[in-house]
C-alpha cells in the first residue's frame, strides 16, 4: 500500500510533464536570439586600433563575446570621420564583416567641416554693458565672452549703443531712446572695451553697449548647417550602415556648470546670429537690436512688451539644434531607407535648470526620432515622458560608470521601465569602463541576456496614469522676479523635476512632460477630454507653472477642467506669451481644480492610486516586469508577486521575468531568467523541470515556448492553466 502512495505522486507528475510537453511546441536553443529592438553598444575608433587591420580583430571579439546587435561607431582620439579618404574603406570593411553575421553598424554624423564659413552664417555672442553718461555725456564700459566655452572668437566689434532715461531698474522712456555711434572701441584678448564721448545734453542717461563676438562656427540658424550635415552624410552614402546618430548636438556651447558655478556670478551672454536676428525681426516686426534692448529694459515700464520680447527669443533660440536634427533624420532615412535606426539623445547635462537650455534648447521630448532618448542619470520620470512622446515601446538610455556593478544594476532595474541601454562604450579610455573588459563583459552579458528574453516578450511602456506637464515658458523666462533669476539667465528655482520625482518616490508614478508638446500637438485632449500623448492616456495631471502660457496651452488647461478633468494646478498666472494680462482667465482655471497647489498628500484626491507592486512594474498590455540584481549575480532566486483579478500570482526568477494572464486565467506569456516555477493562489500554475531561461507564449490556444538548453533536457510541467 505504501509504494501505491510513492507511484501515484510520481505518476501525476509525469502524466502532467507528458501533457505538458505535447500541448506546446517547444524550441531548444544554445542562446536565444535577439528580435524586436537592437541591443546598442557604442564603438569608439581610435589610431591605436586602426593599425595593421587590429579593429577587425576587435569587432571578432565584439561579435563572440557580447550580446550586442547594433553597434555605432565614432572616431575618437586625433581619428576623424572627416578624412573619408582614410575612413570609408574601413567603415566599408567594418559594415562588411558585421553583415556576415547579422550584425548591424551605424555611425555618429556631425556637420561637414567648411573650408571657408561664410561670416554672414556665422554664430554670435552679444556681450552687454552699461554706465551712466558723465556731465559731459562721456561713459566707458568693458565687456568679455568669459562664458563661452573654449574657443576665441574670429572678430569682435560693437553691435548696438542705444542711449536712454530710465524710468526704474529695468524700465526706460522710450522718447528718450536712441541709437550712437559717438564711441571708440579697444580690444585685448576677448575683452572689448568702449568709451562714449557723447553731448552734456545726455548727462544722467544710461549708455547700454551691446559687443558682438563673431566665431568661426555655422550657426543652427543658419540654411548652410542643415546642408553641411546632409554632406556629411552624402560622404558615407555608399557605405550600407544601418544607422546615424547625432550624439548631444547642440548649439555652439556655453561653460558647463562645473565652470560656470565657480568661476562666474551668471550668464548674461545672448547668442544671435544674423540668421536668427532675421527669424527674431519677422516674428516681433521690429530690429533685433531692440529686442534685445527690451528683454533688459521695459520701455515705459510696460512690463509686458518684455516679457514677450524674452519669450520670443527663447522660443526661437531653442529651436536652433532642431533645424539640423530634422535635417538628419529626413536625410538618413533618405539615403538608406525608411528602415534606418536614427539615434542618440540630446538630453547634455542633464539638467532643466543649466546650459541644456542654451545648448539643445531642452527638446528632449521633441528631437526627430522613432525611439525615446535620454542618457546617465536622467530622472525615471523624465525618461518615460521622453519615452511616451515617440512611437516605440522602449526607449534608450545611453550609459556609461567607471563601476561595474553600478553599471549592471542600473542597467538591469531600467528594463522593468520600458528603458534599454545604449552602452557606452568599446574602447572607451576616458568616461568610463571599456566595454571589452572582462569585468564589463561577464556583468553586461547578464543583464543583455535579460534585455533578450524582454525584447522577446515585448511588453508595452508602464502603465502611468498620472502626467506632470511643466511650463517652458515659465522656465525660460524668470522676469519680473529677480530672486528666481538663476545662473543660466532663466528660472531656476522651479524644482521641476524634483517634484516630480518627489511623486514617484511617494509611490505614485507619472510622466514628466513640457508644455511644448501641447504647442506640437502631441499632447492633446481626446474624443473623451482625457489627456493623451502618442496613444498614452492620463486620469489625471499636475501642470506646473503655467506662467507665460501659450494660448494652445490655456486652452488645452481650460477644457480639461471644464469638462470635468482631475487637475493639479502649481502656481498662476499674470500674463501669457504674449504679455497680455490672463490674472482672470488663469483665476478661473484654477477655481475649477481638484488640487490648488503643490500637495502629494492630496493626490488621492486625482483618483490615482499608489504603486503596490513591489520590485516590478505594471505595463499598459496588463503584463508584469521584475528585476532583481543580487539574484542573477550571486545565483540565489528573487522572490515576485502580483494581484490579478482577485488571483495571487507569485514564483522565483533570477535576474528578470515578465508576466502576463490572459483575460480568462491563463497564462498567456512569459520570459523568465532563471526561471523554474509560477504559483497561482499558493498552487503551481506553470513550472520547469529545472530552472532555464524561458520564452513562453500561447496565442489562440497555441502554445510556444523557447528554452535556452543545449542538452535538451528541460521539460515543461504545466499543471494548471486556469
């Protein structure tokens, strides 16, 4: 009797296994190959290993000892892509060598280096003085292009000396205004100097000296930067790459803040360049030297005429970097299809509040791309509004640390995020580990291993419900408060993407977004009067600051609330873009709002619930994400639970595992990593006969499943599918 009850157990587990293993179609691989999205590393090629054919021999070790599928070259260290009479034919031998084996290169663009940059398209820095005329109308002041970073200017001349009363600090008489040209100028080094030797009758005016530093470099603006990268492109055109990238293109760049913090009170340096004071001229209807008068000095103290002027300006300088990246999408994807990877980020330093502004005008969420991009340390709520703005289901971020486990276990703990890495770099002797170190290679290797099995899964982004959407405006513009005036001659006491992340660390996720995607057209409201970007639904939205709104952006806030939707209102309103009075208007908005004021406490009250899924993530498609670090690295199997539907849904992985339950209770997908056993309610749903790295899929009671065993050996042991 006593063997009858050792059988039977026995025979249950085996008729189950049988069972199993006859109702699902089952693939044994080696390794898993990879689909969907590109596993990215950068490639840098220098002339150490461009000698006697060395980088051939390091793309053979690349391709044998790495997960990655995509790789994107860029010339470091005295090479150049610029001399495509030494480069193309090993780019050419590279691309080659990387086809044989379903490998795809591509490569990181730049504008074609002009022999002769002509003067008329070149970028301009307006440096800025004042001093108050003397009894005799005589006044000096000096004035430098400190915060331009690491270059001498070609030529430094006056712009503009417009003579005036002011009325207050900040105000002038506009009778009173106008142009001289009574001054001599000195220059030594970047310093100009200039003294006015004007008439008795100005004693008491201000002098306000505009210089102009005129540098060797296109300025975005100009029509010949767009067309000096479409040439660079031509250059490579026969070369079938896979790929381009712009990689943190920006504007002719300021001090960084590292410099900047120590070395300078603040910038108050403007670019414009003649290209752009002609954008500045249409769009204002009136010479650029006066704007740029007025976004210093109210005439007649009308405060508005300055605030538009600044708003102007901002809004058009911002859009410079953006006139060469659509310039490298339109064209990439001319010369080698539709099909060609467009990469990187432009996110820079990473900051709302420093010279991201002045760089690459803060376009994160806008630059021309198929895939979200960001880079380091960017905050999680900032990448998955980046993510959210773009049509893929991933994003992007390009990483690099000099510490390998801080490497991996970032790496890793973005996948449950929708984010992928774009490593950083092979060959990389100054920001961070080389990737081809063993050390990076044994790390990355399992987390690409995970990214693998995820990308076979293919989950939608998270499921966020919440937006925060922040004001541009408000952010470029800090006038009339002189207190909120930052380093970067913008607001920078907004907190922006502290708050935030400040929501997210208080268990309730969101997406971080610019009002500049209402302007777009992005973010809109639906057939429901729910907010949507790119497919996303909202429940609800924190707008910060809507001070200096755009009238897209008082509409869009206008009939939300009127229509019944859960708002957040942080600050208010005195004016719009414009400069207009909206005191009433904004007023209104804000009576009508479910939370006045920044208060995390009451974000209950906007219906959105806290996160309650511990160490994993819940995606749009009702699928769940897990990752764990210290699991996969020291063998030892995570522990993960879900609700669904009143079912407890719980197991081990190592490493990573994605879930989803079909509609009716059974499983419908699952890739695990070092994954042996699924229990529902406390009983076993669907397990291994020994832990594997698994894809399993059931699409119209058709099950499928991949397992990663070269023995064969692994079996399925499904004892429950409902």
């Amino acid at each position: 009797m006593k063997k009858n009850w050792i059988i039977l157990p026995f025979f249950c587990w085996m008729t189950s296994l049988v069972l199993a293993q006859s109702q699902t179609k089952i693939q044994y691989v080696d390794r898993l190959e990879n689909s969907q999205h590109p596993q990215i590393a950068y490639w840098f090629l220098t002339p150490a290993i461009l000698e006697n054919g060395q980088y051939l021999k390091d793309l053979d070790s690349i391709m044998d000892h790495s997960y990655f599928d995509f790789l994107f070259l860029d010339a470091r260290e005295g090479a150049s892509l610029d001399d495509t009479k030494k480069m193309l034919p090993i780019v050419s031998n590279i691309v080659q060598a990387a086809h044989r084996r379903n490998i795809k290169i591509g490569y990181r663009a730049h504008l074609e280096k002009s022999k002769q940059v002509p003067e008329s398209a070149m970028e301009r820095f307006m440096a800025e003085g004042e001093t108050k005329l003397d009894a005799a109308g005589n006044g000096t002041c000096s004035m430098d292009s400190k915060y331009v970073r690491s270059r001498k200017s070609f030529k430094q001349q006056v712009y503009k000396v417009f003579l005036f009363k002011k009325t207050k600090q900040g105000g002038y008489d506009p009778a009173s205004l106008q142009e001289t040209k009574d001054y001599q100028m000195s220059v030594e080094g970047e310093t100009i100097t200039v003294k006015l030797h004007t008439d008795p009758k100005f004693k008491g005016y201000t002098a306000y000296v505009m210089a102009e530093f005129v540098y060797n470099i296109l300025s975005n603006h100009s029509i010949e930067a767009p067309e000096q990268l479409r040439k660079f492109l031509d250059g490579y055109a026969a070369v079938p790459f896979d790929g381009v990238m712009l990689d943190e293109y920006s504007n002719f760049r300021l001090m960084p803040p590292w410099l900047l913090h120590f070395k300078f009170k603040g910038l108050r340096l403007r670019s414009c360049s003649k290209p752009f004071a002609a954008k500045l001229e249409k769009q204002l209807g009136q010479d650029a030297g006066l704007t740029l008068l007025q976004m210093r000095f109210a005439p007649a103290d009308q405060e508005s005429q300055r605030i538009k002027c600044i708003n102007v300006y901002m809004d058009l300088m911002r859009e410079g970097a953006m006139q060469v990246e659509m310039a490298l999408y339109t064209h990439a994807k001319k010369i080698y299809g539709s099909g060609c990877f467009i990469a990187a980020h432009n996110t820079f330093h990473n900051s709302l509040i420093h010279d991201d502004i002045w760089a690459t005008g803060i376009k994160w969420w806008s630059i021309p791309r198929d895939n979200g991009f960001s880079d380091e340390k960017s905050p999680i709520p900032t990448r998955m509004g980046i993510a959210m703005a773009y049509p893929s289901n991933i994003m992007y971020n390009m990483y690099y640390d000099d510490k390998i486990k801080r490497f991996a276990n970032k790496t890793l703990t973005d996948l449950q995020y929708g984010v992928r890495t774009f490593y950083h770099a092979y060959n990389d002797t100054h920001w961070g580990i080389g990737l081809e170190q063993p050390a990076a290679v044994a790390e990355i290797n399992l987390v690409e291993r995970c990214a693998r099995l995820l990308n076979q899964f293919n989950p939608s982004l998270p499921e966020l419900k919440l937006l925060v959407v922040f004001g541009n405006e408000a952010l470029q513009n800090w006038y009339p408060n002189k207190s909120e005036r930052g380093k970067y001659d913008i607001n920078s006491h907004l907190k922006i993407e502290e708050k935030a992340l400040q929501i997210w660390k208080a268990g309730y996720r969101n997406a971080l977004v610019p009002s500049d995607l209402i302007t777009e057209g992005k973010l809109h409201l639906n057939a429901k009067h729910q907010a949507e970007l790119n497919g996303h639904v909202f429940d609800a939205i924190v707008y910060l600051y809507p001070q200096f709104a755009k009238e897209s952006s008082l509409q869009f806030l206008e009939s939300f609330v009127d229509h019944g939707g859960k708002l957040m209102m942080v600050g208010t309103a005195t004016h719009d873009f414009e400069g207009k009075d909206i005191i009433n208007r904004m007023d209104l908005i804000v009576d009508k709002a479910t939370v006045k004021g920044f208060n995390i406490a009451a974000i209950p009250d906007l219906g959105i619930p806290k996160n309650a899924i511990k160490g994993g993530t819940k995606n749009q498609d009702g699928s769940y994400v897990f990752t764990d670090t210290l699991g996969f690295r020291k063998d030892k199997p995570a522990k993960f639970s879900f609700q669904q539907n009143g079912n407890t849904y719980s197991g081990n992985y190592k490493g990573l595992i994605a879930i989803k339950i079909a509609a009716d209770g059974s499983l419908e997908k699952l890739a695990g990593s070092g994954f042996q056993n699924l229990m529902k309610n406390g009983q076993s749903f669907f397990s291994l006969s020994q832990e594997a790295d698994l894809f399993f899929e059931n699409t119209n009671g058709h099950s499928n499943a991949i397992i990663v065993d070269a023995q064969k050996q692994v079996q399925i042991i499904q004892t429950n599918q409902h």
